[in-house]
C-alpha cells in the first residue's frame, strides 16, 4: 500500500485566479478527505484561497460536495459560486 496518493486538483473561475492556476498536483494520504484536500490547499496558498474555499463546491466524480469527511479520489474540482444566466 502507498503512503501518499496524488490527487489531481482542477481550479474553476474565481478559484483559478485565486490559485493563480487552473491545475496542481498534491501528494496525500489514502484515504484523504475533502478537509485533507482544504487543508494542502491552505498550506500551499495561504488566505489567497480562504474565501473560495469558504464558500465553493467540490467536483468529485459525479458527486457535488461540501462536506470535509467526503472521501476523494484522483481528480477534485474546486467550484467557486458561478453567476449568470
């Protein structure tokens, strides 16, 4: 069994200029949730993402999802609120 796992982050709109990117690879645990996700994101930017963080969606497969305890797999989307119509 490994010890980390990459998961692939995709940032989306307001996250992405918050991230100053639109990809970044992390190396966490298995088994790592959506707070472990939160977690290496705030470690790796700082405050630049805590207002996204505080307020956006997760993309996981098929699964919106807000809660920490989610688990994730290979890829997470970070989807801050989309304005339109």
């Amino acid at each position: 069994m490994a010890d980390v796992e990459t998961v692939e982050v995709r940032y989306f709109a307001g996250a992405a200029d918050a991230a100053g990117t639109d990809l970044e690879s992390y190396q966490l645990r298995p088994g790592a949730t959506v707070g472990d996700v939160k977690g290496a994101l705030r470690e790796r930017h700082g405050t630049a993402l805590e207002r996204v963080l505080s307020v956006a969606v997760f993309l996981i497969g098929d699964e919106m999802v807000r809660d920490d305890a989610y688990p994730v797999g290979h890829r997470v989307d970070v989807l801050p609120p989309f304005a339109g119509g």
